[in-house]
C-alpha cells in the first residue's frame, strides 16, 4: 500500500448526533459565546446565563437564563463572586433542568469576576447530577487587571477543578504573544475571545466528526472523567504540499502550549486531525509521530477525520492535560497561576549550593591589659546581665481571631487537615510575646 496515496472514504463524513450544550456564564462567557456563534454553523443548542440585565439582552443566544439579584436590581454581582454563587444555589432546581438530556455540557467563563467565577462551580455541579460529561473552558485575567482579580480567579479556579471533568484554560497575558503592541485593549480582549471560541469549534470536530479513526466522547470520558486536571488546547492549520510539517511547527511553537514544554509534562494528550479528501497516510503518520516524541510518559487518544471542505487543508486539535499536583503553597499570590499550567516543583538535590562567604573577619585583637581589665568588670557584678534581661519582659500580646467578613461563607482552604486561612501562630499554639 502506497502511504503517500489519499486516504479513499466517503467524501463527506457524516456528522455523530451528540446531545450538546453551551453556556456562556457571565460577560466573559456571552462574548465567547457570540463568537462561537457567528462562527461556522454548530449543531448545539447555546444557552446564556448571567447577573446583568441589559449584558443578557444584548446577547444572540437562543436561550437566556436572568438570575436576578435583587440588591443590585438587576445590574449584576458588584464582581462579588459569593453573590453569584448565592443566587446559583437559589436557582439550582432550574439550571439542572436546563441541563437535563445532555450527554456533553460546555461552560464557557472568564474568572475574576462575579458571575462567571460564582455561578460556574454551581452549574457544573447541576450538570454533574444529570450524569453529563462536563467541561468548562475559560480566561484567566490579565496581570494589569490587579492582584484582587487573579486572586479571585485562582480560588474560582480550583472551585470549578473539584466539580467538573477537565478545565481548558486561556491565560489572556498569553495573548500578548499573538499580537502586536498597537493592537488595541477592544481587539485584544475580541482575540481571547475568538481564540477560546476557536478551541472549542476545535473540540467539537473532535468528537462530532465520524473518521476513519474516531475518537469517541467515551474516549474522550475515560481520559477526564475525575481526573479534576487543568488542560491546555492549541488548534494550527495549514495549505499546500508542506501541510503536515508546518502544522506541527505551529504546534510546538504554540504560545497556548507553553512552546510545547506542557507536552513533555503531560499524561494525558488528545489528537485530532481533520483533513480533505487528499489527505494521506503519511501526513497522518507524520503528524502523530512528531508530536509524539515530546510526548512519550503521555496516555494518547488520537482520530482523524475526512470532510470535502477541507480539501487541502490540514487542521489539528491538541488537548494536552495534567493532573493537578497539590503542594501547600506559602508565597504571596502576586500573579495568576494560570500563567504557567503546570505545577513547578523545585528538586533540593538539583538546586545550587549557597557558597560560603568570601571574607571571615579575624577576631578582635587585645592586648594583655585589656584582657585583663573586661574580665574585672565581669567579676565585680557577676548578675548584671541576668538584672537587665530581667527587667525586659513583655506579657503576651492580646491578639483576638478576626472575622473573615464577606469570606466566611466561604469553604475554608484545608491542607494535611489544617485550615489554611488560619494564622499559623494560632494553628500552632505559638505564643507571640
């Protein structure tokens, strides 16, 4: 058989009817919404749900879902995540109908502020119920949008990791390498949003397009299916004869990716092709192979698919994911961790050795009288110094455990069965004097 040779199915590959939904939670994930929405057509049925009246109406999902909150009349959470989960859990009878009949559910959010990062954790939970697979696909903030916001994302983060089957994240400071400095902040933020819109369009064509090699969603189950991992996703396309190799250059270079460095510490990697009619055996070989190398510790799921609109055309669907290694983490959050996806642990072997200093001081030089004269005075009050230190004493500090205001209807952060948001000077039972 001649591997250079296309690839002979049907023409079109029908699509598989895969009973899917959309949400598009908050600002954030309305705008990604829109986008997947004037894309190319999709059969999903797209459901916007958000705090904020007049951002739900200007929306063009089919379905809207207004949860009213009530102190703000209507004009959204005041980026107060606990107000958005609140009015969630107010209305998780009916976002668990919304969910009923769905075999895959699709969050999309941006996390940081109040609907998104609140109402998230609650509708993945909903749907969870259903027995749906669900993933959630969202944009972690920008560091000029203030420490108060990635910190909020981080904790939203690690809400949605725990309830839903795999999270792909979209650090928008990664955009910046995909544009160039007289972009404006409207065309900035537009291209995080078509680049999470094009991921799932990506996603999608993974799983709806029957192929000669399928990837099936009980493939893409068994991979996520509480594995609570935060995954990466990078879509390249590319024309002509040279398809094959510069669709895998994009790949490896993906700023999404990491420059592929998250291929390396991966476990679990997806791999779609979809390609025309003069799609050959060699490309598909090609591309797998490539990417496999950067790859080899990794459980690979991989399909390829042929449709007539894609002749000479070659696009690929990496989904690259990791389990989360916990670790207690004692630094001050001053960036967002979603800069960086996989977890960086530091090998004490393999850290340099602190040098010794350069210059040791010789010791004071006394003569014999001086000598003599410093151990006189020693001898004639012998308890000086144990009066001075006597009289240096100080009670313990009267320190009281203040309350966590607005945060204490929040789940406390528990490690090894401590409570982290805990001072560690009460947890320990040190005194302060």
């Amino acid at each position: 058989m001649n591997s250079e040779a296309p690839i002979q199915p049907a023409t079109t590959q029908p699509n598989r009817k895969i009973v899917t939904r959309v949400f598009g939670v908050g600002t954030a994930g309305m705008k990604v919404l829109e986008q997947l929405i004037a894309g190319e057509p999709l059969d999903l049925k797209c459901t916007a749900i958000t705090t904020d009246a007049g951002a739900l109406e200007c929306c063009g999902a089919a379905e809207k879902i207004f949860l009213e909150s009530k102190p703000v009349r209507g004009l959204g959470t005041g980026g107060d995540p606990e107000q958005g989960r609140a009015l969630a859990e107010e209305n998780f009878d009916q976002l668990k109908a919304v969910c009923e009949g769905n075999e895959l559910i699709l969050l999309l959010a941006g996390m940081g502020g109040g609907a998104g990062t609140g109402i998230s954790p609650v509708l993945a939970r909903a749907a969870k119920e259903t027995g749906a697979l669900v993933l959630a696909f969202v944009i972690l903030p920008f560091e000029f949008e203030g420490s108060r916001r990635q910190a909020i994302a981080e904790d939203g983060l690690d809400t949605l990791k725990a309830v839903v089957d795999g999270v792909i994240c979209l650090p928008n400071q990664r955009i910046l390498n995909l544009i160039d400095e007289n972009t404006s902040v409207i065309e900035t933020f537009k291209a995080a949003n078509e680049f999470l819109a094009e991921g799932v369009r990506g996603f999608w064509r993974l799983i709806a397009h029957s192929g000669l090699i399928e990837i099936h969603l009980d493939d893409v189950r068994a991979l996520l299916r509480d594995r609570h991992s935060e995954s990466a996703l990078a879509f390249a396309e590319a024309l002509g004869a040279t398809r094959s190799r510069e669709v895998t250059d994009k790949l490896l270079s993906h700023p999404m990716l990491d420059g592929g460095k998250l291929l390396v510490n991966s476990d679990a990697v997806l791999i779609s092709l979809l390609g025309g009619p003069d799609l050959t055996m060699a490309e598909v070989q090609r591309v797998t192979q490539d990417i496999g190398k950067h790859c080899e510790q990794a459980q690979v799921v991989m399909g390829a698919a042929v449709h007539e609109s894609f002749r000479e055309r070659l696009a690929v669907t990496l989904i690259v994911s990791r389990k989360k290694v916990e670790i207690e983490n004692t630094a001050p959050r001053n960036g967002c961790r979603g800069e960086s996806l996989d977890v960086q642990l530091i090998n004490p072997a393999a850290s340099p050795k602190r040098s010794g200093s350069r210059f040791v001081p010789p010791p004071p030089t006394l003569s014999t009288g001086e000598m003599q004269q410093m151990l006189a005075r020693q001898r004639k009050d012998p308890s000086r110094s144990r009066r001075a230190s006597s009289k240096m004493r100080q009670g313990q500090l009267p320190l009281e455990i203040v309350s966590k205001g607005r945060f204490d209807k929040s789940e406390p952060t528990i490690h090894k069965g401590e409570d982290l948001d805990v001072p560690t000077y009460i947890r320990r039972g040190v005194a302060l004097n």
